[in-house]
C-alpha cells in the first residue's frame, strides 16, 4: 500500500472507532503493507479480513460484492488500495456500506485518474474525490473526512465517512452512473 494511503487508513481509524468494536477489512491481502496491526493495537473486538482470494491477512476468501451476509453490522469497515480493482465497484461498495452497522464508519482509500494501471490482480476503475463524494453522499452516509491523496505524484482519494442512525439505502444508481467514475483503459 503507498505510506500515504497507510498513514490516512491510521489517522482515519480513531481509537474510539476501534476499541472493543467489529472490524471487517475489505480487501485484507497484505501486498505491500497493511493497515491490520496499527488497527488491532487499539484493542477492537474482533477483526477480519476479506479477499477474493487466499493469502497473508486474509481471513475469509469472499467478493466484496456478497457483503454482508454473516458480517453484517461491523462497526468499522477499512478498505485500502482495493476499490479501483473491483469488477463491478457499485456492487463492493454497497457491499462495504450494506455490512456497517448503525453508527459505523467507512474507512477507503482508492487511486485516481493519473495513477499508472497496477493490475494486481485486475485494475478497472480511478475515481477522483468529487465522484466518491457524490457516491458517499448519494449512499446517505455522513461525510466526515475526504480528501486527496497528499502525494501528487500517487493521485488518489481518501473518505472517512459514518453510517446515521435509522439510515435505510436510498436509489443511488442513477448518481452513482453519474458520479463521473472512470474506467482503467491500457
């Protein structure tokens, strides 16, 4: 994971946040970093990891898409580096948003137009901070933090954002189709 992506990920997830709380990290295989042991030394209740596929920091092999299932109602949701390599990137992110609780937080990091194609495994989509602005707020969701990537020469966005309470999934596809989401060409 690039530092900055990492030190976001650190600084977005409060100690309040975490403590004795459900964690569920969308995206977990430890590539190049991973945001799991600065998140676990602040003591949540339990934490797992999610991927599309096996490997070191990955508790569940699961798409992002079938969220959430048994892992519902998390308390935290992390997610870095993963968003621009989802297929279908409408269907992880109401995965991630359907699996946090009320009162939960939604912790991404994803790369924006300008970075280079880093197909690990695939990469499809750049997203730029006015789009996952729109997408997070057509989600119903609070904005507390979005921001870009400090970095210009890693053009990204980052978005720390909480679940109302009594919130219920509003019609996003039509801003969602909207949100100005580009597609990876080679």
């Amino acid at each position: 994971m690039h530092p900055s992506a990492m030190t976001f990920a650190v600084s977005a997830t409060d100690p309040e946040d975490v403590a004795f709380k459900r964690v569920l990290e969308v995206g977990s295989m430890d590539v190049n970093g991973s945001v799991r042991p600065h998140v676990e030394a602040r003591g949540p209740a339990s934490y797992t990891g999610i991927d599309m596929r096996p490997g070191r920091g990955v508790d569940l092999v699961m798409d992002a898409a079938a969220l959430p299932g048994e892992l519902g109602q998390q308390d935290i949701v992390i997610s870095t580096e993963m968003l621009e390599h989802a297929a279908d990137w409408q269907a992880a992110a109401r995965g991630m948003i359907s699996a946090l609780a009320p009162g939960g937080v939604l912790v991404l990091t994803t790369r924006s137009q300008g970075f280079p194609l880093h197909g690990y495994p695939e990469d499809h989509w750049r997203f730029s901070v006015e789009a996952m602005g729109a997408i997070v707020k057509a989600a119903g969701l609070d904005v507390e933090r979005l921001e870009p990537d400090p970095d210009p020469a890693s053009p990204g966005v980052f978005v720390k954002a909480r679940k109302p309470a009594g919130w219920t999934w509003p019609d996003v596809r039509e801003s969602w189709d909207s949100a100005g989401v580009t597609p990876v060409t080679p």
